[in-house]
C-alpha cells in the first residue's frame, strides 16, 4: 500500500493564501470553502506556493517544489505537507519567488508540463537563485534527455 502526500491549502484573500502552482493531484478534499487538502501520489512533483500579509505588509512569500515520497522513504517535513516530501526547490522571499516563477513559465512555454521536467532542473534553479546566479534556461534537448534517461532507469 502506498502513502500519499498531503498539502493543505487556504485562501483568505489578503491575508493567507496557499496554493499549488503545478502538479498533478491524486485526490482532493474540500474542508470548507476557504481551505481543501490535495493529495498526491508517490513520485508526483509539485510545487506549493505559501503567502502571508499583515496590515504592515506581506511576512511570508516562500514556494518549494516537491516530490512526493513513497511509504518508507526519506523524507524531509515541509510545514502542511504531510508526512513530508523530497525538497527538490525551496526559496524565500517574493523577489525569488517571482523568479522561480518565470522560470516555471519558461519551461510551460516548451510545452512540457512543470511537473514532467527533469527534477534536477528543479534542484539547478534553487541553487542558482539563491547565490544569484542567472538560470540556465530548460530546453527540449534537455527534456528528451531526461525522458531517455527516465526510461532506461525505469
């Protein structure tokens, strides 16, 4: 039997709001209408966006993309993800953010689903944002070397 991986997410508009950016869910469960708990199956890459205001200002703007992990694998916690994930990506601070952001985009405009990119990718982008470095952008030779490459280890 497998475990699956879950994330809960809110919005409250202006205040809390969390959200997935990209991933492919395996269940979902609405709590009420403000909050609901995404489920994702073993493997499954995801990336959890988490925002937070005061009257003075935004406090918390953070995303991590994530791989989900099956029953008795290592894992490391990520607050409401539950029981935890393989951190692939974590950076604070919206400037970043808005970085990891683009870089998604970039990835998305191959026609290649966030989720589906090579995971080191992942790991390169977080590691070049926070030194402040520029990116490498993805290309499609890098994704059909990883599809290659995901095949023959499969």
């Amino acid at each position: 039997m497998t475990a699956l991986t879950e994330v809960e997410l809110i919005h409250l508009e202006g205040k809390i709001e969390r959200w997935i950016r990209f991933g492919q869910e395996a269940q979902e469960r609405i709590l009420d209408r403000r909050r609901r708990v995404l489920a994702f199956a073993p493997g499954a890459v995801f990336a959890f966006v988490r925002w937070a205001s005061n009257d003075y200002g935004t406090i918390v703007s953070r995303i991590d993309v994530l791989r989900a992990v099956d029953a008795g694998q290592p894992l490391s916690t990520v607050p409401l993800v539950r029981p935890g994930a393989e951190i692939l990506l974590r950076i604070s601070g919206w400037p970043k953010v808005e970085q990891v952001l683009a870089a998604i985009d970039q990835v998305e405009a191959l026609d290649v689903h966030a989720e589906d990119a090579c995971p080191d990718h992942w790991r390169h982008v977080g590691n070049r944002i926070a030194t402040g470095q520029l990116v490498r952008p993805y290309s499609a030779d890098r994704h059909s070397a990883w599809l290659l490459r995901r095949r023959i280890s499969a």
